[in-house]
C-alpha cells in the first residue's frame, strides 16, 4: 500500500508540473500572440448546426404580411416551430412566454407564423 502511495504522489507530482512552453518569458514580445483565425469565422457555412449561418427563409405572420429572416440581421432571433396538437410544444411555449419580458428591449419582432401546408 506503501508504495501506491509512492508511486500515485510522483505521478501527481510530475503532472502538475509548471508548463513552460507557452509562458510570457519566452515568446519575444509577450505583448503580441498571434492566433490564427478559422476561415470559417470569416464566411460561415449556411446549415442547420451549432454555429452555422441559418438558411434563409420567408413565412407569411398573422396579418398576411411576407416576414423574412434576414430582415433580422444583428438582432436575437428565436424560431420556435409548435404545432397545437403537440402537448410538449405547448408546454414550451408557456416557457417561453414566462421568460420573454426579460427580452423586450433586443427582441425585433413577436408573432405567429400559419403553415396551412407542411414547409
């Protein structure tokens, strides 16, 4: 048993070691660093995942009226498909309308979009 303890505090021990790859002392000019920047931050792909730039689509609200999403640009945008039968949908719903008055003042725009038809 001794000597687990032994080993487990060396192997603790050199673990945690100070890293000094990466330390102001060494780098030239500690002021300046470099990092490189992801081409896909400079035009971001358009697509349905995390991060990805939203596809561009246009619904009609409840007054008739031809809403678009990049009409939107630079404000927060929340897209909340439900549908009336769908008891979960509801539920959620109620959430966010608990949580709305909190962005009143950076939201552009609140309605309903009708689908008669599926998309």
């Amino acid at each position: 048993m001794k000597t687990f303890i032994i080993i487990s505090a060396l192997i603790l021990i050199v673990g945690c070691k100070k890293d000094t790859k990466a330390t102001a002392e060494n780098i030239d000019d500690p002021q300046v660093i470099t990092v490189p920047v992801k081409d896909s931050i400079k035009s971001p792909v358009v697509g349905l995942e995390i991060g990805n730039k939203a596809p561009e689509i246009s619904l009609r609200d409840s007054s008739g009226n031809v809403v678009s999403l990049t009409s939107f640009k630079d404000k927060i945008v929340l897209i909340d498909f439900w549908a009336s039968w769908c008891a979960p949908c509801r539920f959620e719903n109620r959430n966010l309308t608990a949580i709305y008055p909190a962005f009143t003042d950076t939201t552009a725009k609140t309605d309903e979009v009708d689908q008669p038809r599926p998309i």
